[in-house]
C-alpha cells in the first residue's frame, strides 16, 4: 500500500478532499498530516475523519530531524504540501529525492515565490489582467515554485472576476485534479 503524508498550514480544504478521495481506496492511504500551526482548521478537519496529526515548530523543521524520523518511520511514498506555507530546507528535500509535490493556485512560472499564496496570488493575477488563472501541481525544490511541473489546469477569466470569484474557482480546480494527479504519480510508480 502506498502512503501519502500531507502538510498543511490553514483550514485544509484540499487535504479533506484528498482524504475523502482516498477513504476507500485500497491501494493508498493517508499516513499523517503534519503542520506547522497548531490553530490550523485542517487540525479539526482531519480529527474528525479519523486521521493521525502532529503539529510541528520552526526548530523541528529546520534545525533537528524529527520531522524526517516520522516520515521514515511511517515509510511515505509521497509528500503533499497542501497550503503549506514554509520553505521546505535542502536536507529534507534531500531525504525524499523526487517525494515531495506542491500545489499553487495559479499558472507557474507566473505568480510563484515566496509571498504568493491564496488572495496575493489572485489579487496580482487580475491586477496584471491576465486572460486565464489556474492551478500548478509540481515537484518541490529548494526555492518556492520553482520546481518541475507535473501537471496544470487553466480556464479563462471573467471580465468582471474578483479574487474571492477567482478563488472559488481555482478551489474548484484544485478539488478535482489535486487527487487525481497524487494518485497517478503513486500507481505509476514515478515516486
């Protein structure tokens, strides 16, 4: 059985949703959410579906190795930053060589980096008049979204499109492909 650990920071829509597509599934399972904020929503979120969590510090992630023990010991496949927002460290990265998957809510190489995440990302790319939004799924590196990309979705922009009407539509995007595309890399046998 392949196992997914997901990373979280905020309420953790994508992760239910992850989890919900994988509830019954026989080949992959949920192993962990792990986040870095201990008044994440997504905490709620994931107790309520039955699903072990571990809130984590800045010092566990980028000075110790605990955070790597866990994911070793429980033997992942795949991790899954679901709106995490910290930079993962080179020495993690260099645990899971080719392991660790991003979602963003725009069309990378535009509207990346640090700073660019939920309704900065939106507000720029209609600010910019953009013709089309929508969703990057890529591996992870050393700097914020610039890791090769696996997979992208996009749709055309309202003329009179804000960035809650945007938001909605890119959550939409996200619930439908994020899952699909985790399970993909995991049965193809790429991670």
């Amino acid at each position: 059985m392949k196992k997914i650990a997901l990373f979280a920071s905020g309420n953790g829509t994508n992760v239910q949703r992850i989890a919900e597509y994988f509830k019954n599934n026989q080949a992959v399972t949920i192993a962990m959410l792990l986040s870095n904020n201990p008044n994440a929503g997504v905490l709620k979120r994931v107790e309520a579906l039955g699903l072990n969590s571990l809130v984590f510090s800045r010092e566990d992630l980028y000075h110790s190795s605990k955070i790597i023990d866990v994911l070793k010991s429980l033997e992942v496949d795949l991790i899954v930053l679901a709106g995490f927002l910290w930079l993962i460290p080179e020495s993690f990265i260099a645990a899971f060589p080719g392991k660790i998957i991003n979602l963003h809510p725009a069309l990378l190489p535009k509207y990346g980096g640090k700073g660019m995440y939920g309704h900065h990302v939106h507000e720029a790319v209609i600010n910019n008049g953009e013709p089309q939004s929508g969703i990057t799924i890529h591996h992870v590196n050393n700097k914020y979204d610039e890791g090769q990309i696996i997979f992208q979705s996009s749709f055309d922009l309202a003329d009179d499109e804000t960035p809650a009407s945007l938001a909605k539509k890119i959550h939409l995007q996200e619930y439908e492909h994020f899952p699909r595309v985790i399970e993909k890399l995991l049965l193809s046998s790429t991670v």
